[in-house]
C-alpha cells in the first residue's frame, strides 16, 4: 500500500481544523443567539409588565379624575338650575310689576349696603385690636428683656451683699478679739498702775524710816541722796498674751 503524500496529509489536517473550528463558532453562535434570544424576551416582558402597570395606573387616574370632573359638572349643574329658578322667579315677579312682588323679591339686598358697612367696621376694629396687641407682645418683650438685665444686676448685687456679709463677719470678729486684747490690756495697765503705787508707797516708808531712824555711821543721809530701792516682788505681772488674728 502507498504512503500518502506529506502535502495531502497536510492539506487534510488543515481542513479537519478547520471544519473543527467552524463548528465550534456555529455552536457559539448559536449559544449566543439563544442567550440574546432570552434576554430580549425577558426585556420585551418586563417592558410589557410595565406597560400593563402604568395603562392600570392612567386608567385608575383617569378614573378618578372623570368622577371628580363629575362630581364638579353635577354640582355646577345643581348650581346653573337653581339660579335658574331664582331668575325664573325674579323675571315672573317683574312680569306681574307689582310694587309688593319687586319688594319681596329685592328684600335679600335691601341691607346688603348696612351689612357690607357693618363689616367694613368690624374688620376696621379687628386690625386696631390686633395692632395694639402687637404693640403691646413688643412692649412686653422689651420688658423681658429689662427685667433679664435686671435680674442680672440683682444677681450681681446679692453676690457683693454676700461678700460684704463675709467682710463683716470677718471685722465683726476681729472687732471682738481686739476688744478682748484691748480689755487684757486694761487689766495689765491697772494691775501695773496698782503694783507702781504699792511700791512708791513702799519708798516713801523706807525713805521715812531712813530720816527718822537712828544713825548708824557718822555720816548722815541727806534727804535728797538716792536710796536704792528693792523690790519686795520678783516682777511686774507678765500682761495676758494677746492673740494675733490675720486680717
């Protein structure tokens, strides 16, 4: 048996790849228009879902809206008739040109001018009411705002009527200590006024009994030379300790 040729061999290969190559972009293709396919049908629901629901809201809408515009035509309708009649009644009562019918039939506007001017002053009275209770709501802040102010200073005077009741505590207290220092200092004045007189007392005795004693030496105390002077006590009394306050 021969051998194929190598060219054939490679012409074949290549036509086998190929046809391969073909048939797998045919299913791809095909895949690919399947998977386009079902997303246009999902697309093409959806937008016809949307539609449906929208059509079902413009006709619920336009629903109400034909029941409203009704209502206003049954409305203006009820209104149209009834002045109708009203003009009816009025152009038979001017047909039958009687005095007491033109009476009846103008009596609802005969005070319509006293009743327009009645209002017109009431309205009048209403904007000055309402004017002067503006005025006074202004005058009313402006004395929240001063009794704020006030209330300020009070606040600031009761705290320096609070330390003034501290200072005077203060100098109340010192005032009490420097008058018992001042009281000490009178008795240790007296008692030094009385120790001074009790020994000048005491001098004078020892200077009389110098002078009228005998004389012990033949030299005489003149009564004007120094005599010494002792003192019966160890001391003067030691005056109360005063006690020092800080000011």
């Amino acid at each position: 048996m021969q051998c194929p040729h190598p060219i054939t061999r490679g012409v074949e290969d290549i036509s086998a790849t190929h046809e391969a190559a073909m048939l797998e972009m045919e299913n791809n293709h095909t895949v690919a228009i399947a998977v386009l396919q079902d997303d246009h049908d999902n697309k093409v629901q959806e937008l016809m879902s949307a539609h449906e629901l929208e059509k079902k809201e413009l006709e619920e809408s336009f629903e109400k809206l034909r029941l409203s515009l009704q209502d206003q035509v049954d409305t203006l309708t009820f209104q149209s008739h009834s002045l109708r009649d009203k003009a009816k009644r009025f152009e038979e009562a001017l047909k039958k040109n009687t005095e007491e019918q033109l009476e009846v039939a103008l009596a609802p506007y005969q005070h319509l001018e006293e009743d327009m001017n009645s209002l017109t002053q009431v309205l009048e009275m209403k904007n000055q009411l309402i004017h002067q209770q503006e005025k006074r709501i202004m005058e009313l802040e402006k004395l929240a705002e001063k009794n704020t102010i006030l209330e300020e200073k009070i606040q600031v005077l009761q705290q320096q009527n609070e330390d003034m009741r501290v200072r005077i505590d203060q100098n109340t207290v010192v005032t009490r200590q420097l008058s018992e220092e001042n009281a000490n200092l009178q008795e240790y004045v007296e008692k030094e006024t009385k120790e001074k007189k009790r020994l000048s007392r005491t001098n004078e005795e020892l200077l009389w009994k110098l002078q009228t004693a005998e004389p012990m030496s033949p030299v005489k105390l003149s009564p004007t030379s120094p005599t010494p002077i002792y003192r019966c006590s160890s001391g003067p009394p030691t005056p109360a300790k005063v006690s020092t306050v800080p000011r």
